[in-house]
C-alpha cells in the first residue's frame, strides 16, 4: 500500500509539474499511464482533466500494394506532436482489438492523432513479408496527409510482433526520412530466434534478463501456421485450425471477457472430439496448454516457417532505422521474451541507430499493470516522455 501511495504521489507530482501542460511531456507521459492502468480515484480524475477529448473518427482505407486495409483515426482536440500509426500484433479483431483501442484512445488524448491499422496477415495468424509491406505503405499514405502530416513526417507504435516488422519497415529507404520515431511494445529482434523460444523454452541469454517458459497461445500460433506442412495429413488441416482458431478466440477473449472465455475453451474442447488422430492429440495439447509436447511435435517443422525472411526481422533487415527507435517490453514477458529487445538494442546501437531501450515490471504483454511501485513508475513516464517529446 505504501509504494501505491508513493507511485500516486509521483504521478501527482508529474501531472503538476510545468504551467502549461501541453508543453509538458512528463506531464502528458504521467497522464497517460495513470489512464492506462485505470488507477480509479481523484488520481486518475486528474489525470483524465488534463487530456484531451478524442474524436474516433469512422473506420476508413488505406491504400497498399497487396489491396485496401481498414484503418481508424483517433484525432485529439488539439494535436501536439507527430501523428502515429498504432498496429496490434496477432490477433483476429484487428483494430477492433479492446486494448488496441483504448491505448489508442488514451495516445490522442495526450495530444497525438493516432491512425490504427489492421495488418490482414496477423490477423489470420500469419507472419510474411506481406505485413512489412504493409506497413511501409500505410506510413507512406499518412505522410502524404498533408492534414494530419503537415511536414511529411509520422510516428509508428507496433505492438508484439508488429513491433519487430515495424522497425524492419522503418528502415527501408521509402520511408527512412517520413519518420520521426519507431517504438516496438513488446516486439521480436529475430523471428526465427523467438519462434524457437516458443517451441522449446530456450534463448539467447542475457545478463539481468530472467527467462520465463513461453506463453501457450504462440505455440497455438505456430502449430496453425505449420498445420499444412506436413504436420497433419492435408484432409486435416482445415479442420485442425478451426479448432486452434477458436482456442486461440478464447484466449483473446480472456483478458476483456473471461466468462465468454470460459464458453469458447469449452467450445474449443468440444471441438477436439470430432477430430480424427493426430490431429484430435495436436488439439488435446493446445486446450491443455500443454507446450512441452506441443513443441516436440513442432520442432523438426520449424524451418518450414520462412521467418528467416529478411523482411521479418529488425537484426536480418538490410539497415536499420534512421529515426530514434523505442523498444518498450515487459519483464515478464512469455509472448515475445523480453530478451529480444535487450539483444535489438545492442543490435541497433552497434550499427549507429538512437535506441531507447526500457524493460519494465509493470508491462505484460503489451499491457500496463495496474501494482506501480515507485521506481518503475518514474523509468515509464521518463520513457513516454521522451517518447512525447519527438
């Protein structure tokens, strides 16, 4: 309860700090978490009379080589800062995803438009150079946005796996001088790198770094990307990632809807006992979550991914990004471990970017907690703030 006391008071204490608070990143950076982590109370009153009202604009396209995508523009009622595109990682609501949109709406009322967009292979559980791709084009059309973008320049935010492709697309030369920033939040180094982290619990270590055994719902995500190379017979691949597809609902649902959560699982488990063999087992291991065996079964098939695509990964892309890189990740972190942005930083750096780099206690996966001891408290807002400040 003390370092609750103390985290409030120094948020308190940001959130007066400076007499106009527009111009007041830490400010806006202390607003901004406090929203974030719903702390209720006076604190969090406070914080929401010092943002700005935000209008979600209705969902429009974007242009990109591989066809229209559907976007949305969170647009403040008064803009300070670079626009920025926020992307989700793997999951099927796109930018319906409920945290997507409230981080989105909580970034606009700190002064940023936000422009969120859905990348169509992540959300069939797919990761290929096609979502690069896209990426690059979506940051091309908004710094030609002469209304939202008057100098040509854009801000991005990837989330999870988005975060990696989004520093990889930050360094392509069509868009290397449209940015004013790249951040990943909870983002890969190397693909091929986390992809074996997933299926067998190992990675490169890390001085300081704790590793922790990986999260069931990206071996989930593994097994539905090898389903048809020869994992299942090929009558069986279809039916197989139904069944992860709705595990994998289930598991999206349980952060913002566990009852429902509770009905997709059953569902999910129902779904196991119509399966022929193997495919009823490869089932059976994700309703257990059980990874291990999952991931005996996966492993001779992982070449067969293509995540070593230069493309994919931010340490294999061709340069790296000019503009000023954030790498924010949860300590915690069983999705993407937090490994990956300690070895994209001195990745990075070794090769001349500007890198930011924050592995912080009160993130998850791409979330913010709501238990903020003091000292985390002060790196976070320290890191939005020089985020803010671009």
């Amino acid at each position: 309860m003390l370092r609750r006391r103390l985290s409030t008071l120094v948020v308190l204490v940001a959130l007066a700090a400076g007499c106009v608070y527009a111009a007041t990143p830490y400010a806006r950076a202390a607003s901004l978490i406090v929203r974030g982590a719903h702390l209720g109370g006076r604190i969090e009153a406070l914080a929401t009379e010092r943002s700005y009202a935000v209008d979600a604009r209705p969902v429009h396209t974007v242009p990109t080589r591989h066809g229209d995508i559907p976007a949305r523009f969170y647009v403040p009622a008064k803009t300070v800062g670079y626009p920025v595109i926020v992307i989700p990682g793997i999951h099927s609501a796109g930018i319906e995803e409920g945290r997507l949109t409230g981080l989105s709406q909580q970034l606009a009322a700190t002064g940023l438009t936000v422009m969120t967009i859905a990348l169509p292979d992540l959300q069939a559980y797919r990761i290929t150079p096609a979502a690069t791709d896209t990426i690059e084009d979506a940051v091309t059309w908004l710094a030609g946005q002469e209304t939202y973008a008057p100098d040509g320049r854009v801000g991005i935010v990837g989330i999870s796996f988005a975060g990696g492709l989004s520093i990889a697309a930050a360094g392509r030369p069509a868009i290397r001088n449209k940015l004013a920033y790249v951040m990943s939040f909870g983002g890969h180094g190397d693909l091929p790198r986390v992809m074996r982290y997933l299926v067998t619990g190992e990675e490169t270590p890390v001085a300081g770094v704790t590793l922790h055994p990986p999260h069931d719902y990206g071996v989930g995500v593994i097994l539905h990307g090898l389903a048809d190379r020869g994992v299942v017979p090929a009558d069986q691949v279809a039916a197989l990632r139904e069944g992860i597809t709705i595990f994998l609902l289930g598991s999206q649902q349980t952060v913002l809807e566990p009852d429902l959560a509770v009905k997709t699982f059953a569902r999910a488990r129902d779904y196991e006992k119509i399966l022929p063999e193997p495919s009823r087992t490869y089932l059976h291991y994700v309703n257990e979550r059980d990874t291990k065996k999952l991931g005996v079964v996966l492993l001779p098939f992982l070449d067969q991914l293509a995540a070593d695509d230069p493309s994919l990964s931010p340490d294999r892309a061709p340069s790296v990004p000019a503009a000023p890189v954030y790498l924010l990740h949860g300590v915690e972190d069983t999705v993407v471990p937090a490994v990956e942005s300690a070895l994209l930083a001195d990745y990075l750096r070794n090769r001349g970017a500007d890198v930011h780099l924050l592995l912080s206690g009160l993130i998850t996966h791409a979330e913010v907690s709501k238990n903020i001891p003091v000292g985390e408290t002060v790196k976070l807002v320290s890191f939005w703030a020089s985020v803010l400040r671009q």
